[in-house]
C-alpha cells in the first residue's frame, strides 16, 4: 500500500527538524569559533555573523600546544584501536571457532565488565601504573583505554566472526594452511567490514577519553585533546572562540574518518546484526 502524500510530507519535514536540532550545536561551535572575540560576549547572540575570521584559529595555535594535543590523541587513539583488534580478533575467533562449555559465560563476562563504572577503578588503576613506573607515557594510556575497549571490540566482533561458515576454515586446512593463516588469510578479509565498525567505534572512544588522560597524566606535554581543551578555560574568563576553534580541531579528524569509512560502517554493523 502506497503511503499517502501528506504522511510522507509530514515524515519528511520531521526529519528535517531532528535533522536541524542536531546540526545547530555543531553550526553554533564553527560560528563561534569564527566569531571576533567581542563579537562572543555580544548580549543578545548573533546568530549569523557578518566578520568570520580565522583570528580564534591563528590565536590557538601560537599560543597553545594545540599540535601536540592532537599528536598525542593520535598516537594513544591509533595505539588503543590496533592493540584492541588484534586480541578481541583473536578473542573472538577462539570464541567462535572452538567449542566451549564457558562461551555463554564468557560473553556475559564481557558485559558485566563493560557495565563497571570507571570512576570505581581510578585508585587501583592509578596505583598500579605509578608502582610500574608508567605515569605520563603513551604505554599506560593504550593499555588502560584498551582494556575498558576490549570487553565491547569481542563482544562485537562476536557476532561478526559467527557469521563466517565454519566450512571455509576446514577448506583452508584442508589446503595445507594453519590455523593462523585461515584466520589471517580467510576469516579476516571476510570480516573487514565488521572490524571497520569496530576500529571505528574503539578509536572514537580513546579520541574522546578525558577521565584516564588527566588521571595518569600530569606533564603538559603528554595532554591529549580533550584535557589540553579543559586546560583552555581561565579562572575568571573563557575565551569562547578559542575553545571552540579548539572544538573544531578536535572534531575534523572524527569527520574526516567517518565520511572515508561510512559505507564499511554501515556493512559492518548489518552483518553484525545477522545470525547465522
């Protein structure tokens, strides 16, 4: 049955007001971030300015470490999602191609501790990398962010991996190939969609992390983005348009990843919805 004209229009201008309501604080933030510093403070808001400027941008990046924020995040984000690909991969692929009594609990073990609050571990956590000597580094960084990413990265890759038949890794044994080259060669490109949406989903996570990144890190020099931009906030004024152009900087490399790997996303989580 054909829907009807006006139900259509009206889905359509739904759509377009959900659509506008979430664009409005990225408009905002870019507008900001382009603003004159006196036009910011101007009571009430303009919310369409007429001297966009690049001045926040020039401003940012003479005065504050911004490059060093945003080389930071890379190395700890970029870090975090291959140290938790390659064991949730592995993980998942023991998980799925070998059976076990314990896989069902297993699988609820990864959920009780992706449920854990990681306020509750902040003590332990920061006691045990200051006992071995790993405070400020890069090391304590990928290794905290990939341990709270491991849990949901198998979870995940769980129902991608099961999908794949069982009888095209006996067909590569068959073939002369270990059990790693099966895994590597075959089970592997067959689940690259999945592992995208995976990546994806694990680098956003440690890009966006703030609580561990000011935890176990107390030198400037090793601040990622989200604790250098906390650091921009003065004690008794904020300059909007430098926080945000700082937003802005932050923000582009998360653009820049989903618009290249939207269509591997979108594969990746239909297959993982899909049982077989």
């Amino acid at each position: 049955m054909k829907t009807p004209v006006h139900i259509r229009m009206i889905e359509t201008v739904a759509l377009l007001i959900a659509l506008a309501i979430m664009l409005f604080p990225i408009y905002w933030m870019v507008n900001t971030a382009l603003k004159p510093a006196a036009e910011v403070f101007q009571s009430p808001p303009s919310f369409f300015s007429a001297n966009w400027s690049l001045d926040a941008f020039r401003t940012l990046f003479e005065t504050r470490p911004i490059g060093r924020y945003f080389l930071n995040s890379f190395i700890v984000a970029g870090g975090t999602t291959v140290l938790s690909l390659a064991l949730a991969s592995l993980a998942a692929y023991g998980l799925t191609r070998f059976s076990m009594r314990i896989e069902g609990l297993v699988i609820l073990a990864l959920l009780f501790i992706k449920m854990l609050p990681e306020a509750l571990l902040v003590v332990p956590f920061y006691q045990l990398v200051a006992d071995v000597g790993l405070l400020n580094s890069y090391v304590a960084l990928i290794l905290v962010y990939s341990s709270f990413a491991l849990p949901f990265a198998v979870w995940m890759l769980i129902g991608f991996f099961r999908v794949i038949p069982r009888e095209l890794d006996e067909a590569g044994i068959m073939d002369g190939a270990t059990r790693l080259q099966t895994f590597r060669l075959v089970v592997l490109p067959l689940a690259r969609p999945g592992i995208v949406a995976v990546a994806m989903f694990t680098f956003l996570t440690a890009w966006n992390a703030y609580l561990w990144a000011l935890v176990l890190t107390t030198d400037p020099d090793m601040y990622v983005l989200p604790v250098g931009i906390a650091t921009m906030k003065g004690e008794y004024q904020v300059q909007w348009n430098e926080l945000m152009a700082a937003a802005v900087v932050a923000v582009l490399p998360v653009v820049a990843i989903y618009s290249v790997l939207e269509r591997h996303l979108v594969a990746g989580i239909t297959a993982g919805a899909v049982k077989g």
